[in-house]
C-alpha cells in the first residue's frame, strides 16, 4: 500500500462562504492557513486543516463603509469572535467512498459534520473539493436565529452556511 502525504498550498486553496437570510445572502472568502492530507493507494483516508479566521472576506458588498462595518460584524463575538478565537480547525476522521466524516471547530467548539469529497491525485499533486453546510448555533453564533429569537421578521438569518473548501496540495 502507498502512503503519501500532501502538504495544502495555502496560496492555491481557498474556502468560498455564503451565507443566507431572509431578505437575500452574502458571500466571500476564507484563507486556509496550514494542513496536510492522506492518501492511501490514491484514495483519501485522513488529514486535517487550520481555517484563518480574521481573513474572512466580504465579496457581494462593494461599498467599503459598509463592508467593513459587516467585516466587523463578523468578527464581533455576535458572530466569530476572532479576537478569542482567530482560527476554525477541521479533522478527518474517517472517508468512506469519498464521503468526509470530521471534526469542525469554531469558537473553541467541535461538532461532527460530513460531506462529499471530490478527491484527485495526479502525481505529486492532490486536488479536493467539498461543500460543507454548517449550522452555526451549533458553535454559539445564534445573533438572529430563528431557534433563540422571536418576530424577527425580515431580519432573521439563517442557522446554515455553506463553505466551499477548495484544496491544493503538494507531496510532501
């Protein structure tokens, strides 16, 4: 059996976050900041990854007042308290047929959470991608959730988000 492991290249990976209210949804960017994965006979079977919190990116609101009025928001403890918590963890803990079982930690809280994987190793390089939805009350953001606030109206956010983790790696 060969055994390999794939350093991620931060620069070429990405994760692609949306979240959605009642009244539309916003998206953006998250740089990843360390990891590695797997790989056994060519086939995923573990690895981990650092999420850099504070480079959370809003790219649906183009004024820059706004934005970083929003940006703030985010980081705020109503939301991920980067200050406190500045990164988000994932863990593999098993692969079976390219389904991704792990560990996701926000705010110094973990959860199990699954996904399909879209793996492919072609010589020294390893390319992943999965969409992850994630129910944030589960890690304490409940700032406009239905589940802890009533007649919210318009204003009401919904618990899941999506994020799109894009992955490069390298051999190491």
């Amino acid at each position: 059996m060969k055994q390999q492991t794939f350093n991620i290249e931060v620069a070429q990976s990405n994760i692609d976050w949306t979240g959605r209210k009642v009244t539309g949804s916003h998206f953006g960017t998250i740089n990843l900041k360390q990891g590695s994965l797997s790989v056994a006979d060519g086939k995923l079977t573990g690895g981990a990854f650092v999420i850099d919190v504070h480079s959370i990116k809003i790219l649906d609101v183009t004024d820059p007042a706004t934005n970083a009025q929003f940006a703030g928001h985010l980081a705020s403890d109503d939301f991920f308290g980067t200050t406190q918590y500045p990164e988000a963890q994932f863990e593999i803990t098993a692969v079976v047929n390219n389904h991704v079982e792990g560990k996701l930690t926000i705010k110094g809280i973990t959860h199990p959470i699954g996904f399909d994987a879209n793996v492919h190793v072609n010589g020294d390089t390893l390319t992943a991608s999965g969409k992850l939805v994630v129910d944030r009350t589960l890690y304490g953001i409940r700032f406009r959730s239905g589940n802890f606030f009533q007649n919210l109206g318009d204003t009401l956010i919904y618990n899941d988000f999506d994020l799109i983790v894009n992955i490069t790696a390298k051999a190491a």
